[in-house]
C-alpha cells in the first residue's frame, strides 16, 4: 500500500500512464508498491514492474532483483525503454515508443484544423459520464477487432477506472439531437502531463473528424489545467502515429515489454533470504 507522501510523489514526478495509480490498478486488480523510484504491482504470484523510474538515480535492473527476491513471483509482465533479457527468454516481447505533445500548441497542422472546423459544425464536445451509450461504442470496438485476452481485459475494465478515479476526464461528442458519435477519455492525474488513453467511435454515427475535435477539446483541457505536455501512448500501427504525428506529436520514449516465468524458489532456498 502507498503512503500519502509516495503518492504525492507519484503524482509530481508521472510522465507514463503506466504511473497513474488508479489506473492500472482498476484495470489489472493488483495492488501499487514503490520502490527505489520504480513502481510495481502486485496480484498474488505475478508482478507488474514499471521500468521506468520516477527518479533519475535508480537502477532499474537492480530494483527489478530486489522486488523479484521480496516477492518470489511466478510470472512477471514487465515494460522498460530497454529489457536486459535475451528475447528469446520471455514472451509477448513487443517493441513501440511513447508519443509525446508539448504544450501549448502554437499553431495546429492545416489538416488537423480543417477536420476540427468542419466536425464542430455538427457536433458539441462535454465532459460526460460514462454510461450505456458509451458501453455500447465500446462493445462495437471489441467486436470490430481482433485483440489479445489481455487486451480485451483493458477496454471491458475501463468503466472500473473511470468509476475510480477522480482525474480521470470523459470527452464526448455529440449530435445537435444528443445522439454519441464518439468520445475520449484523457487523465489529468500528475503536476506536468496529461494522458491521451482512450478513444472510442460509433460505426453507424460517423461525423468526419469527431476524433480531431476530441483531441482539440482535450489540448485546450489540458492547457487550461496548467500542464505542460501531453503523453499521447504509442504508436500502435501507422494509422494511429500519423493521427498523433498530424497533430504534432512526437516520439517520446521507447517501450518494451515481455512476459517473463520465473522458477520458483525451493522452500529451503526461502528461508536463506530471511
């Protein structure tokens, strides 16, 4: 469990979704620990490790050993800008980088503020709750694509994160007649960045550049709450990192992450680390 000053601390030194508590606590059950700069969490026998320390005079692979010794997890998901395992040694090894979006804005690409202008003719952007239309959007996503368990995991948990959370900010836009057409969801939870973490369009209700009015509304947000960039996520695939790249965003950080077995230690092995 977190102390009061580790989440302060947390919350003035986040630059990663991965390092929203609320967060990755609502979507993956388990329970924030910090250590050395670094957080993880925990479930049972397995171990979320952030590789990505809050600090600038961490080790990372020597925290990692420590908490791995402490905790003696059978599997371990972990994401780091470098992994010091041979990919051979893990699974679901993936490779990405962060996007990243200075504020303010000074000026918007043509593209992007010609999209801005012909969708808010059509449409009006609020702050809203998540509700059954939103769930609806949602199911139409997961049922349009072919995503991992894990995956799936993260979107069908959202509504839990947004229940929880008190930073966490739904955009949604709307039909002069009130009808969905899409919406975002963003986090306003660290003193310097706020987080681009979802977004959500209807197949049957389109609005071109409903999406492009969402990150507008979700700049001039975060702009207004005094934050100074924008963590936009990663890449993906190349449709994703040229919406992001249109709007100015930039390559931030690199990600990997794997899933790691770990042996477990005999009992006798135990009480020689006591």
């Amino acid at each position: 469990m977190l102390t009061p000053e580790e989440r302060n601390l947390i919350y003035q030194r986040a630059y990663l979704p991965e390092h929203l508590i609320d967060y990755v606590e609502s979507i993956s059950g388990a329970e924030a620990y910090i250590y050395y700069d670094h957080l993880y969490f925990t479930m049972g026998n397995h171990i979320i490790f952030i590789g990505y320390p809050l600090g600038t005079q961490s080790n990372t692979q020597q925290v990692y050993e420590f908490v791995c010794d402490r905790f003696q997890p059978v599997t371990v998901a972990i994401i780091a800008p470098q992994l010091w395992f041979p990919p051979h040694t893990c699974q679901d090894w993936r490779e990405d980088t962060y996007y990243h979006l200075a504020l303010p804005v000074p000026n918007f690409h043509p593209d992007a503020a010609y999209m801005v202008r012909r969708a808010d003719r059509e449409l009006q952007v609020v702050q809203g709750r998540f509700g059954r239309e939103h769930q609806k959007l949602v199911k139409e996503f997961l049922s349009g694509h072919e995503l991992a368990q894990e995956q799936r995991l993260i979107f069908e948990r959202m509504p839990r994160y947004l229940a929880r959370s008190e930073t966490a900010r739904l955009l949604e836009a709307r039909r002069q007649n009130g009808v969905l057409v899409a919406f975002t969801v963003m986090d306003l939870g660290a003193a310097e960045y706020a987080f681009y973490l979802f977004n959500f369009r209807s197949t049957k209700e389109t609005v071109p550049g409903a999406s492009d009015l969402l990150f507008h509304k979700m700049v001039c947000l975060a702009q207004e709450e005094g934050k100074t960039a924008i963590n936009l996520g990663l890449g993906i695939h190349p449709g994703i990192r040229h919406f992001k790249e249109k709007w100015g965003a930039t390559p931030f950080l690199p990600y990997t992450s794997c899933l790691l077995h770990r042996q477990p230690v005999p009992i006798e092995g135990l009480f020689e680390k006591l």
